[in-house]
C-alpha cells in the first residue's frame, strides 16, 4: 500500500507541476519586445516571483491535502479473509499450541489469552470472551467413558448449556447421546474427524477432516456445526483462516486442567477449588467428559460460580 502511495502522488505531483509550467510558459511568450525598459523588466521579474511564490504554496497544499487522503483511504481499508487457498496460504504455517498458562491481570484473565486474543480474533477465533459475568462451558468428547450422560443430567437439572466438541467417530458411536445434546439445547462443536492436529496437514486435508464431519452432521441429524475446535489445541495462522472461509468459529480455552488422563484423575476436591479459584470475568471452560472427577464435582462447580456472580451462557 505503501508503495502505491507513493506512485500516486508522484503522478498528481508531477501533472501539477506541468500544469504550472505551461502557465508559466505562457507569460514568458506573450510578445513582450526586447527593448522592454528596465522598470518593466523589473516589475515582471517581481511578478514573477509573486507567481512562483504562489504556485509553490498551492503545490505544497494540493501535496499535504492528497497525502491525506491517500492515508485515509489506507486506514479505511478493511480486507477480508478469502475462500481462495493461495491467498490463505500466503499465512504463516507456523504450529502454534495452545495453554492457557502464564501470569494473570487484575480480573484473573490469562495474559496469554487476552494476547492471543488480540492477536488473532480478526479469524472468529476465541480464546477468551469479553469481560463480563458471562462464562461459557464447553466439555471435548474424544471418546465415551460413561460419564456424559451423568454430565447431561446434571446440565439439564441446573439449567445451563454447554457446547461438546465430538469426533465423527464419535457422532457415529454414540447417536443416542449426539441427538440427546443436540434436543436438550446444547451446541455441539466439531472437533474433527481424525484428531489430528491442523498444521501438519495441507490445507485441502484440513478441509477435507472438517466438512466430513460437517456433512454427516447435516446428513445424520440434520445439524449444522458452526463451531470448531482444533486437536490438541494446535493451530496456526493458515488454519485458522481455513475453518473461518469454510464458515466456522475456532473455539480455544481460558481455563483447563489435566482431566484426560482416565487412570489418573484429580482429587474431587482439588479439582473443584481449582476450578473456582481460577475463575475470571469471560471465561471459556474446557473440561473433558471422559473425567469421573469433572462428572462428580459438575453441580458443585455451576453453584459456586453462581454464586460469585457469574451467568452461564449459550455460545453462539
């Protein structure tokens, strides 16, 4: 942009200057003779500089003037993310993961999540929500553990929604429960069809994991996800922008736990108070459904965040 700047007021620059010299042109051959007496000489040389005087003050505004419109119509440029992969790939590739670790503001907010945020929201991409007293749970279901449906009972009875993020083997295994989710008033997110992470495919094999399971969505449920959530947490500036052309919003984490390991759950109570210690204004749960711990401890957890003052909201 910046160059094209500068060609255009090099070429209204350079047409105003020619302009003015065929103005000045023009007086220097009006037939003035060359016995012209000194004093007319004298007083057409101070005309003369009079003129330039004033042209050089008219190109010095008609300079300020176009350099600030060219500046106002660069900042007044808004481009917009294309469908097209060669312009997609011209992004960084780089494979970013994704924690939420890292010092805290004064709301408790991660920094990294706030940074990221900012960084990269331009992609409908959410690491953390806007501060407020609106929070938003959301559970990964890589596989069944036989905790959902407690988690389902729990939800349905305290009144709150969440968004679960499933695979396609998993809407496949588990049709009962998908259709449970999705009639009960949950988002239910896509989490890819393989669980591989984004950034070590192309582009095409990217899209290619997400609209599977989009369609058998579509197809099976007659469901449209429009929710995504990246394997593992591993993204990059590149996929980002290819779940967001295919019309999807990338939904990351403020807060998270070491919760997947089956054999090796937290301690119920740990858990909990972890949980509620480390809530803040905007957050996005994550919690895995595969957890006895995050099942047992799920009621305990929605009463005391209500409690301090936070509204459990649908994602949308």
């Amino acid at each position: 942009m910046k160059a094209k700047k500068t060609l255009a007021l090099s070429l209204a620059l350079a047409m105003l200057l020619a302009l003015s010299g065929c103005t000045s042109g023009g007086k220097s051959s009006s037939g003035h003779s060359s016995t012209a007496s000194s004093s007319s000489s004298k007083a057409s040389s101070s005309s003369a500089a009079s003129s330039f005087a004033g042209e050089s003050s008219i190109l010095s505004d008609l300079e300020s003037r176009l350099e600030s419109g060219l500046e106002s119509m660069d900042e007044s440029a808004s481009p917009t993310m294309s469908t097209d992969f060669a312009e997609i790939g011209a992004l960084s590739g780089e494979a970013l993961g994704w924690g939420p670790g890292g010092p805290v503001d004064s709301e408790n907010r991660s920094q990294g999540a706030i940074a990221y945020q900012e960084k990269y929201g331009k992609y409908d991409a959410y690491f953390i929500a806007p501060s407020s007293e609106k929070i938003y749970l959301t559970f990964d279901e890589g596989y069944e553990n036989g905790y959902t449906a407690d988690i389902l009972d729990t939800l349905k009875e305290k009144g709150v929604h969440a968004v679960f993020f499933v695979t396609l083997p998993y809407a496949k295994e588990q049709p009962e429960l998908v259709q449970r989710m999705i009639e009960e008033g949950h988002t239910v997110g896509n989490h890819s069809n393989k669980h591989i992470t984004y950034p070590s495919l192309s582009l095409e094999e990217a899209k290619e994991d997400l609209m599977s399971l989009h369609q058998y969505m579509l197809d099976t449920y007659q469901y449209k996800m429009t929710v995504f959530r990246f394997p593992e947490g591993n993204f990059s500036e590149q996929t980002l922008a290819m779940v967001q052309s295919c019309g999807y919003k990338s939904l990351f984490w403020s807060f998270a736990y070491k919760d997947w390991y089956v054999d090796q759950q937290p301690d119920p109570s740990d858990a909990l108070s972890s949980m509620l210690n480390k809530a803040h204004p905007g957050a996005i749960y994550l919690l895995h459904a595969v957890s006895s711990t995050n099942a047992q401890v799920l009621g305990d957890f929605i009463d005391g965040m209500r409690e301090k003052g936070y509204v459990f909201s649908d994602f949308a």
